[in-house]
C-alpha cells in the first residue's frame, strides 16, 4: 500500500509542478526532493542533471536566441521556471524510482506490471549492449578517445540501439498480440 502511496503522491506532485510558476517554490520543491533522498541527495542531483543536462541546453539556447532574434530580449523568468522545474521532474523521478518497488505498487493491475516488467527487461538488455559498446571502443583504442571519436561511436551506437529498440518493440507486441494481450476479456 505504502508504494502505491508513493506513486500517487509522485503523479500529483507532477502533475501539480506544471502549475506552479513561481521560481522561489520550484527550486524549493526541487530542495525539498533532494532532503528527501538523504545521503542520496549528491547521487540523485548529479545524474538528474546529466539526464536533463543536454535537453535543457538545447531549450535553453534555442528559447533565447528565438526570444533574441524576435523580441531583442530573453525571458530569463521563463528558462530559469523550465529549467529548475525539468531537474526537479527528474530528481524526484529518480528517487520514486529508487525508493518504489514497482511489483508492490501496480499489483492490483496485472497488465500494467507486465507492461513495466517488458520495459524493464528492454531497459536492461539496452543496458548491457551501451555497456559492451563502450567496453568495446576502450578496448579498440591504445589510449583515451579524442571527442571526435568518441562522438562518432556514440552516433553509431545510439543508432543502432534505437534501431534494435524500435525492432524488439515491434516483434514483443506482435509476440503479445499473438498470446491475447490487449484483447477485450469481458
């Protein structure tokens, strides 16, 4: 019961973020997540910022140079509320993530946790290829990747993941479709 709280609490805290503007409340939600997480608190900030570091990069500049270029000024208010509200979506993602086991809280609904189950075993076979992708790339090269190299083998990873992604996906739900998943049991 105390998981399936958590995932409500996390649903309306999401949902609700969408509504606040006031950036005073945003970065002390995002405080707030971070007390939460405890000694977690350093792990959870740093990979919520690399996972929404290059996002809120690109929004950013593309944002300010459209506000530059149409307007001749920057709405400083409007990046600063997107961007504390993104890393505190995230950090709060990532420390439901750790502290919730999913099979305790979609219990009740048996199709939403063999939906998370196959997500989660993608996830982990993904996972494991990136890994033998980089393990690769340090292997091939006598010493440490200049940034072009490693930009280009990033490329061709992250195509070929997405490639095999896009493929697994197609042939997991014709292989459910095939077993009744999704049909109406009524």
């Amino acid at each position: 019961m105390r998981h399936r709280l958590f995932v409500l609490a996390y649903l309306a805290t999401a949902i609700g973020s969408g509504f606040v503007h006031d950036p005073w409340v945003l970065a002390a939600a995002a405080g707030v997540v971070l007390v939460l997480a405890g000694r977690e608190a350093g792990r959870i900030a740093r990979r919520a910022v690399l996972a929404v570091g290059l996002f809120v990069a690109t929004v950013t500049l593309a944002y300010a140079a459209f506000g530059w270029w149409r307007e001749g000024a920057v709405d400083t208010a409007w990046i600063l509320r997107t961007n504390l509200r993104a890393f505190g979506l995230t950090a709060l993602t990532l420390l439901v993530v750790a502290r919730v086991d999913a099979r305790r809280a979609f219990a009740p609904w048996p199709g939403l946790l063999g939906l998370i189950t196959v997500i989660g075993a993608q996830l982990r076979l993904l996972q494991r290829e990136l890994e033998d992708y980089r393990l690769g790339l340090r292997s091939r090269t006598h010493r440490r990747a200049n940034a072009a190299t490693a930009a280009r083998h990033a490329a061709s990873g992250g195509a070929h993941l997405l490639g095999r992604a896009l493929h697994d996906a197609d042939e997991i739900a014709l292989a459910m479709r095939a077993r009744g998943a999704w049909h109406d049991r009524g």
